[in-house]
C-alpha cells in the first residue's frame, strides 16, 4: 500500500481517493475498469470515487430486485447484462432510491439525488453505447426527476455581523463550550471571517497551508474541485483576522505530518471539512434559529454581497469557481429581478411635467 504524505492535503486526499476506488472496484463486474480508465483523463478521483458508487448501488439494486441477477455475483455480472436493462428497470431503481435499506440504515433520495444517480448512470451507459460496446442506452431514455429549486438561504448584513461578534464574544455558547472556546476563539473568528470574506469552499479553506498566504499581494492560493489553482484576494477585515490567528498559530506544535496545515484543530492536527461544519453549525445556531446555516450558505452570502457591491455575474461566477455563469445566475435570480425592476426607472424620456 501507498504510504501517504500528510504534509499534502490535495494529494492526500487524491491517494485516498485512489485507494478507496479500488476497493470499491473489487465489488463491481470487471467491464467496470473499461469505463473508469476511459474517463480518467477529464475527470477528478472525487468524480470517478463517486460514480462508482452510485454505479454500485444500480448493481446492488439488480441483485437484490432481479431474479436473473440474483443468481450469480455482481463481480461475475457480464457487459451483455447492460443491454439486458431495459427502461422499465431504471425507472424502478429511480423509485427504490426514495427509501431503501443498507447496512441496517434506512436511506432516502430527494430529486437531487436521485437526479445525480441517474446522471452518474447516464454517463456509465453512454461511455459503452458510443464505444460499440453495448446495443442499447436505456439510461438515456429515462429523463431526469424534475428537481424544486430551493429557497437560496443566505444571512443578511446584520446576521453576518452578529454572527461574527458571536464568534468572538462566545457568550451564547454553553459552559463546556466556552472551555472550548477560550483555546479556539482566534482561530474561529479568522476562519469564519475567511469564508465570509472570500467566498471559499470549506474544503479549499482546510486544504490551505500556511506558505499559500502572501499578505503583499493580500490573496491565498486555493486548489479548485477540478484540481486547478488559482489566487482569491481578500480585504482587511480577513487580513487582520488571518495576522491574528497566525500570532497565535506560532507557537502551536503541529502533529508530524500537519506542519503547513494553516488551521489546526485541538489535536494541532489539520482540521477535516467535518469540524469545520459543526463549527459553523454551532456557531450560527446561537445567532438564527430560523435559518439552517452551513459552509456553503456563508459562500452564497458572501456572493450575494459581491454581486450586490458590483452587479457583474461573470464576476461573482469567476470568484466562486463556477465553471458555467448560469450556475451562479440560478443563485442569483432573485436579485437580478430586483435589478430588472430598478432598470424599470432607470431610463427618463421626457422631462416630468408639472402637475396640473
């Protein structure tokens, strides 16, 4: 087995990813491979780990639904099974995602998910239908759930404030919590005002280290989900939060293999994308009780400011990592409308004449 370099996160996180996939892999039909070494080249390993699967759970739904599957092992399955599928089977695993059983759990699939399974589906079945590998492509047939868009929850100017005083202050927090806090309260308050100030994603922000902050150019290197880097730049209230932190990170001892982490948990270890959600989570909670607040709704915050402050989309999308504009525009809808009513008054074409 590969011996992994903590001192890397991304490529840490690339060798797990790796590792992972070929246990999973060891559980699919062997024609498997053909497909993951075909797309390797254009997609990530986070990409092909979670293709694989949702591609395992189709198999293991056929095994537990098909009599024919049923018989022989999903490893021995042949690729003259996918042309087997038909449409009707597809649109039955689509129905068994809503509530299954697994490993004694109950799982459940919105429209997203199940939306997501069917394209990781898609993607499978076209991959063998346009190399000639396979007759039939039934996952095209099926169309995707139509998905309701949710309400896009962000916190408002005044809650982004108190949000951070409460970062700082703790005072909502309770007993064992502010034990908690005393030894934190620095790093906190600069790793909150990071991701409202930058819009970041949380795994980005725990993949920083401490040399990917040039406070000359006053920005941070962050590796983006396609695995490309890139410089975000940020403002004083973020440079005097990272200065404080860093005052403090020097005389902290890292764990071996954790010395360039930038932000270190209690273990002096770098912090995992799941601390980082419950921080957030604790936090805001004492601040709204109406809003369920993560790590992405502080990054749709701070694009919101963003695009309120400049009205330039491709801006907000270029900062946010966003591939395609009309993601960020999805988001963004309902202050583009604002904007839209504004323009409504923008434009005079006469003088006002006076009232009679």
């Amino acid at each position: 087995m590969a011996v992994l370099n903590k001192d890397n996160y991304h490529d840490n996180q690339n060798k797990n990813n790796i590792l992972k996939m070929r246990e999973v892999l060891n559980t699919l039909p062997g024609f498997c491979n053909i497909f993951f070494r075909g797309i390797a080249e254009y997609t990530s390993t986070r990409t092909r780990l979670a293709y694989a699967y949702d591609i395992r759970l189709f198999f293991e739904f056929l095994h537990e639904k098909n009599a024919a599957c049923a018989k022989m092992r999903i490893e021995d399955y042949p690729i003259s099974l996918l042309d087997d599928v038909k449409r009707l089977d597809i649109e039955e695993y689509l129905e068994y995602l809503t509530l299954y059983q697994k490993d004694g759990r109950e799982i459940t699939n919105d429209e997203r998910g199940k939306a997501r399974k069917l394209a990781s589906l898609r993607s499978f079945y076209n991959y063998f239908y346009q190399n000639e590998l396979i007759e039939n492509n039934p996952a095209a047939l099926v169309p995707l759930p139509k998905r309701h868009e949710k309400e896009i929850i962000r916190l408002e100017p005044n809650e982004v404030a108190i949000l951070l005083d409460q970062v700082e202050a703790g005072t909502k927090l309770t007993k064992k919590e502010q034990e908690y806090h005393k030894k934190t309260k620095i790093r906190d308050v600069a790793l909150l005002t990071l991701l409202l100030g930058t819009g970041i994603r949380v795994s980005e922000c725990v993949g920083l280290d401490i040399n990917d902050i040039n406070f000359d150019e006053g920005g941070i290197k962050i590796r983006r989900k396609g695995g490309y880097e890139t410089i975000i730049y940020f403002g004083e209230e973020v440079e005097t939060a990272l200065l404080d932190y860093l005052e403090e990170r020097r005389h902290m001892i890292p764990s071996e293999g954790h010395e360039n982490a930038l932000f270190l948990s209690l273990q002096n270890r770098r912090m995992a994308v799941r601390s980082v959600e419950n921080l957030v989570k604790k936090y805001s909670s004492r601040v709204t009780s109406l809003k369920k607040i993560t790590p992405h709704k502080l990054r749709s915050t701070y694009g919101t400011n963003l695009y309120k402050e400049t009205g330039d989309i491709y801006l907000v999308a270029d900062v946010l990592g966003h591939k395609d504009v009309n993601t960020t525009r999805k988001h963004y809808a309902d202050m583009e409308q604002e904007r839209r009513r504004i323009a409504a008054n923008a434009v005079q074409l006469r003088e006002p004449k006076p009232r009679r």
